[in-house]
C-alpha cells in the first residue's frame, strides 16, 4: 500500500472520530485507500487483509467493521439472516444482490421511485428503508 492510500485510511477514521490504530489503518486502506466505495462482507475483507500479509483475526476484522458501522462510517446491509454486508457509501441508494455470486452492487438511484410507506406502528419511527433487489441468471 501506498502513503496516501494510508493518509485516505487514517484521515477516514480520524473524521469519523477512531482512534488510527494500526489494525484500524490497515483494514480501512484496503475499504477506503483507492477513494472508490467497496462492499464486503467479513469474510472477503479477511481474505483481502490475509493475501496482503496482515496477520489479523477473522473476529478482529469482524469487530472492526462493527466498530466503523458505529461509528456512522459504513452501512451494514443484511441480504439474508447469516450475510452481513459492508459499504463505503453510506448514503441511502439501492442495491443489486446477485445471487448467482453472493455479490452486492449498486443498482442506479435514479431509477427507483418509492410511492409511499406502510406507516411505522405507534410510538416508533421508520429508520431506514433497504432495497435489495435480488437478480438470477435467466432460465
Ligand atoms: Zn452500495
């Protein structure tokens, strides 16, 4: 990794009000170093920081990403009960989720309209909405 993609890491978590440590540094290189947004799952940034030699934990990296989605730095999006996946871009924006490959992507925002909402039951408020849309290779 380069210097700046370890000053777009570390500028990233001081922003977000963590502390840059070393472990924090070098998953945020590999989810922010390239200033491009990136969805991951624990797992595929685990593999990610183990082919570039990092020695961490899959738990560490778990509890990182934990620890950046509480900071309001990344988006968790549950695509079913066991996969969480993590993304850079944090503003509300629809997604694909292609099947085939476990793969999330971005779907084009300005293609979905949404009409209305059921209303949210008493005493509670609407969070947030999340739009999968799941896709599959054609029969
Ligand atoms: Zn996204």
């Amino acid at each position: 990794m380069t210097d700046q993609s370890r000053d777009i890491a570390t500028n990233w978590l001081v922003h977000a009000g963590l502390r840059p440590t070393r472990q924090r540094v070098a998953l945020a290189e590999l989810l922010v170093g390239d200033g491009q947004h990136r969805h991951v799952t624990a797992e595929s940034l685990f593999e990610s920081a183990k082919k570039r030699g990092d020695s961490v934990s899959l738990a560490t990296v778990y509890n990182t990403l934990r620890a950046f989605c509480d900071a309001g730095v990344l988006q968790e999006i549950t695509v079913d009960g066991s996969r969480s996946y993590f993304d850079t871009n944090t503003h509300d924006h629809p997604h694909f989720f292609w099947e085939d490959e476990g793969r999330l992507s971005d779907a084009p925002s300005d293609q979905l309209v949404i009409q209305r909402l059921p209303k949210a039951p008493e005493g509670v408020e609407i969070a947030s909405v999340d739009v999968v849309i799941r896709l599959r290779k054609k029969a």
